[in-house]
C-alpha cells in the first residue's frame, strides 16, 4: 500500500532529478548551449561536442578512463569558475549515477522519496566543491559522495523515534531492526563496508542480480567483482559475528504500524529472476547471521 502510494505520489509531481534532467536538457537543447572542444581530449572527436553527445561518449564501455576522467576534471572545473549552467551540466552529465544511487535510498527511506533525492543531489554539489581533480576516477569519487550523503539520511531517517499512540510527545528511540538492507546501512555507518560494497552485496545477494550484469552495468572484470564482494563479506561476517544482539524492545516501543523497518522490503522483487567519512550510528541492530542476507 505504501509503495502503491509512493509511485502514484511521483506520478504527479516532479522530483529533485526530473529537475535536473530537464534543466539538462533544456540546456543542451537550447540557443548557446554549454559545449566542449573534442579536440582538447584525446580520443574524443575533433569538433565541438554537445552536453548530450558527449555523455553519451563518456558512457560508452569502450571509452579510455584517461579520457572519462579528464573531461570530468574540466566539467568540475568550469562549474567552480563559473557555476551555473556548468553546475547543472555536471549534474546531468552524472544523472544516469545519480538515478540509480538515489533509487536504491528511496526504497529504503522511510520519510519523502523527495527528501531522498534531495540529499542524494545534495552531497553531489557538495562534492563538486571539494573533489581531488589530480586523482583518478574523478565521476566515481563524485557518486560516491552522492552515497554516502543518502545513506547519512537514510542512517537518521531510521534512528528518529517513533510516536507512541495515542498520544505524541517524546517518545522512546526506534527498535533496532535487523532486515539485510538496515543491517549493510549499519555495516557502512560502522565503517565496516563502503557504500559501493553494501551496493555489490545488496545488488547481488538480495536483489539477486547476477555477477556478470553488475560488472557490466559498472564496467568492472567480473573476476574482481566476486574477489571484491568476497573480502567484504568476510569482513561483514566478522562484524555480525563479533557485535552482541541489542537488548530485546521494551514494551513502550512499537514499529510503525503497515510499515517495515526498509519500505517494500518484504515485497522487494527479484531482479533477474533465480537464474568519506560515514558516522557510527548509535542505534543496536541485531546482527544474526540469519538476518544478515549471507546466510542462504
């Protein structure tokens, strides 16, 4: 029922990316659109490229990393010197990131969808301020950025307490919950994972998207995605292993009523069928092996 209602709530209103692609696109469709010298980059064409044409470069599997991250390093630049229209550019050239980080924070938040997106967006901007351009991966420490800022809300948004019916007041913290997407949350937020490992695993484990498409999707070997998810596992193993269950709920705490502790977690669907600095959250989650999406 939540979920029905949240779809048909985005039907009907505009969401902080559906701004940023259309500015985006009315920016690259428009009069004097923002444009770069292909002939600047290496590898790309010898002309002047469009903010449309030239993301569709950049996404492309075959495109050299070298190129990727020095028309990254200029885009960033030009939105520091300038602002504006380079800000927004550098967004919408991110959008198909930016889609999928927020996405996967929206289907566990419990409060707005919009507010979601909005800190998704947020810790983008954010970063454009303060990203390393002499170092490599210059889109991916941006994205980055973007995630850990969705999963500080998603971290807050879940210890906030609960109001007690009938009556509101102060009311006592939220239960510790232990469905597999809250306990990744906890993992990141204790420093445990990265939020590009508590992605893998979720994607891969609980979502049950095969290996190969993920590698695909995120243009990694395949054999370094199973070393990758396999060192972080056992790092996660350890943790569950080594931190005690909280103490059980006292009586005056109670989950929200039709809600679950991630929204649709319980009817989550298969995906493809069977075939920074994050904070220590101070909120127990109970980290059995049996709640931990390892255990099969």
């Amino acid at each position: 029922m939540a979920a029905a209602r949240r779809t048909r709530d985005r039907r009907y209103r505009r969401l902080p990316l559906d701004l940023v692609r259309e500015e985006f696109t009315r920016l690259a469709d428009g009069s004097s659109p923002p444009v770069v010298d292909g002939t600047a980059f290496a590898g790309l064409p010898d002309r002047v490229l469009g903010l449309g044409e030239l993301r569709g470069l950049l996404l492309r599997p075959e495109c050299p990393a070298a190129v990727r991250d020095a028309v990254w390093a200029h885009l960033v630049a030009r939105a520091r010197a300038e602002g504006g229209c380079w800000t927004v550019a550098c967004a919408g050239m991110a959008l198909p990131a930016l889609v999928r980080v927020a996405a996967w924070v929206a289907a566990r938040y419990p409060g707005d969808v919009q507010d979601a997106e909005a800190e998704v967006l947020a810790g983008f901007f954010a970063a454009l301020a303060t990203v390393d351009l002499g170092r490599p991966h210059v889109l991916l420490r941006l994205v980055w950025a973007a995630r850990r800022a969705g999963f500080a809300a998603l971290t807050d948004s879940l210890d906030a307490p609960v109001p007690v019916a009938p009556r509101f007041g102060p009311a006592p913290p939220r239960p510790g919950w232990g469905h597999p997407d809250l306990v990744l949350a906890r993992a990141v937020g204790a420093a445990v994972l990265s939020p590009a490992e508590a992605e893998l695993i979720g994607a891969t484990r609980l979502d049950r998207t095969p290996v190969r498409i993920w590698a695909q999707e995120h243009g990694a070997a395949v054999q370094g995605v199973y070393a990758r998810r396999r060192r972080a596992e056992r790092r996660l193993v350890a943790y569950l292993r080594d931190d005690p269950p909280p103490p059980a709920a006292g009586p005056g705490t109670r989950p929200v009523p039709g809600r679950a502790a991630c929204p649709a977690a319980a009817c989550r669907p298969a995906r493809y069928g069977d075939g920074g600095q994050p904070k220590e959250s101070s909120v127990p989650v109970h980290k059995s092996a049996a709640f931990s999406g390892l255990r099969r």
